[in-house]
C-alpha cells in the first residue's frame, strides 16, 4: 500500500460592514490623509462675485463615492452645472476636496474653511497612494530554470521558518505534519493581487526577492507525477473580482468561483472540492461557512509514492520505541538489507537518512545519535544553512545495504495559520491586508486560515526478496528509528520538501 498525504490549506476573507466617518466641525488644520469621507459644506461667506474665479481655477482632485455638498442658497441653482462643468479631475481617490488651480484655495474675501496651516507646494501636488500594480502574468525568463532554482532556495528557507513556527505554537512532545508547499502555494496565489505593504510583507515572508517577476510562472512548474497541487479560489456573488486578476489567475491556478446565497450549500461546495483534490482523505475540512464570508481561498496537495524497496509484512513486529522518559512497543518495519543513504552530522547531533520513493522523491529521517540527545536538540540547531548542507551531502552520498528499523505510523493534523502567521511576524492578515489587485473593496479582512495535513506510512503491496537479505545482516549498517525524530518529504527534482513533520509517538 502505498503512502498518502493530504494537505489543505484554507484562508477565509470577510467583508466588514460599516463606514467611518470624520468630520472636524472647528475647521481647523486639515490634511489630505484626514480627509476619508468627509462633509464639506460651503459656508454663507462666499459671495456670488467669487462664484466666477471658483469656474475657471477650480480643478478636482479624485472621484468619491461618498461626497455631500451642500450648497447654501448664496448660489443659484442655474449656477452649480457651471461650477460642475469647468472642473477636471486630477487622480483617482474615494475621497476629494476643492483646490484651486495652482493647488491652493480659490481667491476669495472668506476662505471655505479657517486653516492655520501653509498651501500645499504648487510642484509637488497632493500625497497620495502609489497606485496599485496590476497582477503580473508577464516573465521574461519563462525558459529559463533559474527562476525555478530562485524559487526553490527561497521555499526551503520558508520551510525551515515555518517548521519553527509551528513548533512554537505546539506542544513540545506531540507529533507534527505540515505541507510549507502548500502553505506557499496558498501564499503565492494571495501576492498575486496583493498590493503595496501586503505584497512587501508576502515577499519577506515567503523568502522571495522583491518583485520576483516569475514567481507565478516558477511555482506552476513545480510539478510531479507523485503529487498534485490545487489552488481555488471561491467568492460571494455581491463581490466584485478585478478583470485583471481573473485573467491572471485563470492562466496561473484557476478560474475564480462564484459562491451562491445559501450558506449550506456553499459549505458542502467547498468541502466537497477539498474531498476531490484530497483524494477523500479530507472529508469535512470546513464545520460552517458564516454568511459575510467574501472569499474562500484553498490550496490542496494529493501525493501518493510507493518504497523503490518495498518492506515485508512479514518482518513488521513490536519493538520499542524511546520517548522522552519511557518505552512503549510499537509496530515496527523491519528490512535487514535495505538501501540507505546516511551519515552522522555533528552540528545536529543526528543520523541522517535518506530511503527512496517512487517519482523522484524521497523520505529524510533525522533522529538524535543516541539516547542522550533529544529531537529538541536537532530542531533548535535545524536552520536553511544547515538543512541545504545536508541534502546536499545527501546528494553526493552513495546508498548502502543497511539494517533498518522503521516504525509504522499515521499522522493527522489542523492547525489555525493565523496564529502561525502571527509567529512569523506577518500582520497583514489582521490589521491592514491590501488586495487592491484582487478586488476594489477595501474592507475585506481575514477571519479563519487553516491548514490541515495527514500522512500515512506503511509497507507497500510490492513483494519484497526476503531470502537473501539475512545472509548479509551481520555485515550491512544500521540505521534504527527507535525515538522521536524529524523527516521530511523532499522533491529531489526541484529540491524543496512537500511536506515536514517530527514523530514523538508513532502511536498517537
């Protein structure tokens, strides 16, 4: 049987109701930024004979949607379409107010409102936004595979931190399993219409250099015959999705999804997609969908791979395995000659192991050298130095026959990402997200990520040859995993780990 794991990643987005409103009933000092929507009234000071100066110098800066000018009766109705019709608009903003044509107030016997400070500076006009990039489908080095060598080096390092983030937000002697390719998929499909800090704050994250103008493109090429990744994104009806972006993500990951007005049946929309893409091992990764939920943004991984040297049924039996402060029997696989990349690092304290899988991939094992070293040890000295250092030498170290003990187990996690993103620093999420390149709305924000993982290892169905491998037993090595340790999934093509986790007790 083979082994399978099943990792979803979900981040819930909600449209917050309400508008904050300003206003600053004194007049007093004003700036461009204290202008969100605001009431401007036009007091009674003006005269008709300044009406004609506000035509031809009054300019507009931006468009609003939530403008109320209230005209006192000193100007005619005949009057304001000719104020209306010599006006330009400068920029684009939600918000606006009148500024004459040189980027001062109209010349007038009373200003429109008592200011204590100086004229904004005629050259360097009004302080706004920097606008917000168009997501980018466009790459120049689309045939060349240092974009996917960048992308790799800069996912291996979002891996390591990323184990150590969720290592802090578990408790120290309990299992772990994580997908930081999905997590990154999820990721990378949110910086495609993420704007300004949002993006910066994903990039940093990520470990991806600024701009990098064929992320998209690279991680669309990470692909294998042993595992498959899935990115969707659903969305209310009542929410506006910019052309742009759909173009983008269609070519990219998919055509964005419109969500219906029935709760429930989005809910079991949803999970049934996550129940298709996870090959059913994931039936139910959502309890309920509230009803101002905006977005719905997943990402699933499928990755199935057989042992290139199966284990015996025959040969699994109880031995012990050595936590922390006891021993407890577990089922243990047991090959007396099989094919084992390994050696011991001294800056882990670790063994290290490499058994190969079916489609370029392999499992890695690290586990303390001896009993008197600690899977903390190896985690707190674990770092993306360390980590390259070490598949590398794995790369350049022969397989040899060896004595292997191995247990079976099965892992299942759900973790909230939230309090995973927290970790790594990233606030975004909860206080200032900005996917101007996504939608227009500007009051969307996070209400649930979550990450869900399973991985099952067992002996294969392959026959295995038992006969001549106990001749040998006493001549091979041994590589035993009888204690806590770390593994890791790895794609050996493009040199990234699908999937890490540690075992504390196979049995759990």
């Amino acid at each position: 049987m083979a082994s399978w794991l099943t990792p979803v990643t979900l981040l819930l987005l909600r449209l917050l109701a309400g508008e904050k409103a300003f206003s600053n009933p004194n007049g007093t000092s004003f700036s461009l930024t204290d202008l969100t929507n605001q009431i401007w009234e036009i007091k009674e000071d003006i005269s008709e004979e300044d009406i004609p100066e506000i035509q031809s110098t009054q300019p507009r800066v931006g468009s609003s949607t939530n403008q109320t000018w209230e005209i006192n009766e000193n100007i005619s109705k005949k009057e304001i379409p000719e104020i209306q019709s010599t006006q330009s608009t400068v920029g684009s903003s939600t918000n606006s107010t009148i500024l004459g044509a040189n980027g001062t107030l109209p010349p007038t016997s009373q200003p429109f409102f008592q200011s204590t400070t100086q004229p904004a500076d005629p050259t360097t006009g009004p302080t706004t936004e920097p606008p917000c990039p168009e997501p980018e489908i466009h790459c120049p080095d689309l045939e060349n595979s240092s974009a996917e060598t960048i992308l790799g080096e800069a996912l291996l390092d979002f891996s390591v931190k990323l184990y150590h983030a969720f290592s802090l937000v578990k408790m120290e002697e309990t299992n772990m399993i994580f997908s930081p390719f999905s997590v990154a998929s999820l990721l990378t499909q949110i910086l495609l219409g993420a704007g300004n800090n949002t993006k910066k704050n994903l990039e940093t994250v990520l470990s991806y250099p600024e701009n990098f103008p064929c992320v998209h493109h690279a991680l669309k090429a990470f692909t294998s015959k042993g595992f498959t990744s899935v990115s969707q994104i659903f969305h209310s009806p009542d929410l506006a999705i910019r052309d742009a972006f759909v173009n983008a993500s269609q070519y990219l990951y998919g055509t964005p999804r419109a969500l219906g007005n029935d709760s429930d049946a989005n809910l079991e929309l949803i999970n049934t997609w996550v129940a298709e893409n996870t090959n059913h091992k994931i039936n139910s990764l959502l309890d309920s969908l509230p009803s101002d939920t905006r977005l719905v943004l997943l990402n699933a991984i499928y990755l199935s791979a057989k042992w290139k040297t199966t284990f015996d049924h025959k040969d699994t039996r109880r031995e012990p395995f050595y936590l922390k402060s006891s021993k407890k029997k577990v089922p243990m696989m047991i090959s007396k000659k099989y094919p084992v990349v390994q050696f011991t690092d001294p800056m882990l304290k670790a063994k290290v192991g490499k058994l190969q899988l079916s489609h370029n991939l392999s499992m890695v094992i690290m586990v303390p050298q001896n009993l008197k070293y600690s899977l903390r040890d190896i985690e707190q000295t674990l770092s993306s130095p360390v980590l390259k250092a070490i598949m590398k030498k794995l790369e350049m170290t022969n397989a040899q026959p060896t004595f292997l003990t191995l247990p079976r187990f099965k892992l299942k996690s759900n973790q909230d990402m939230l309090l995973i993103m927290e970790t790594l620093e990233f606030f975004d999420f909860a206080y200032d997200l900005n996917l101007c390149g996504l939608t227009e709305d500007k009051n969307l924000q996070v209400s649930a990520m979550k990450h869900q993982a399973a991985l099952e290892l067992t002996e294969s169905g392959v026959e295995a040859v038992a006969a001549s491998s106990i001749s040998l037993a006493r001549a091979l090595m041994i590589f035993e995993v009888q204690q806590p340790f770390l593994f890791l999934l790895w794609d050996q093509q493009h040199k990234l780990p699908i999937f890490m986790g540690r075992v504390y007790d196979p049995t759990a």
